[in-house]
C-alpha cells in the first residue's frame, strides 16, 4: 500500500492532507486487487481461462476516478490525473 500510496502522491504532488484522503481509495482497490489475483488463480487450477489484464485496468480506472471524486486537487492536480497514463501493479506473497 504504501508503494502505490507514494508513487500516486509524488505523481500528482498531493500534500499531507491529500495523501490522508487518498488512503481508503487506494484500500479499495488494492482489496479489488487481491479479488482479482485470487479469481484468476481458482481459474487457473480449474483449468478455466482467465484474462486478468482487463479486470486490472477496470480496477485502476476505478481508483482514478475515485481519486477525482474523493482528494481534493488543484487545478494542476486535476489535470495531471486526467492525463494520467500510469496503471498500478502490486504483488501479494503469501
């Protein structure tokens, strides 16, 4: 979390306050995330395919707009979330 915290905060410059807002967007998605990676792997033991790339997007689109919603920016920070072009990946070891 705190990876994908930080990276979002540098990328669109978010301040202490910001970065407190941030935190329950970036919560969800990474337990979308982790939805995600389990699904994909039940599918793989059934031997069922399972593209995960396109639920991975969905879920980063998601917390983007979230973060639209939910942080307040500034009109630079808007704007550099709109041309946002990052996706954020983690993995889970267990």
């Amino acid at each position: 979390k705190q990876n994908i915290s930080t990276n979002v905060g540098k990328s669109l410059g978010l301040d202490g306050m910001q970065m407190t807002s941030l935190s329950p967007v970036i919560d969800d998605y990474m337990r979308s995330y982790d939805a995600i990676v389990r699904e994909a792997g039940l599918k793989k033991q059934a031997g069922e395919p399972y593209d995960d790339v396109a639920a991975k997007l969905a879920i980063s689109i998601e917390m983007q707009k979230k973060i639209g919603e939910t942080v307040r920016l500034t009109d630079a920070q808007a704007k550099a979330l709109k041309e946002w072009t990052q996706v954020h990946d983690y993995q889970v070891k267990e």
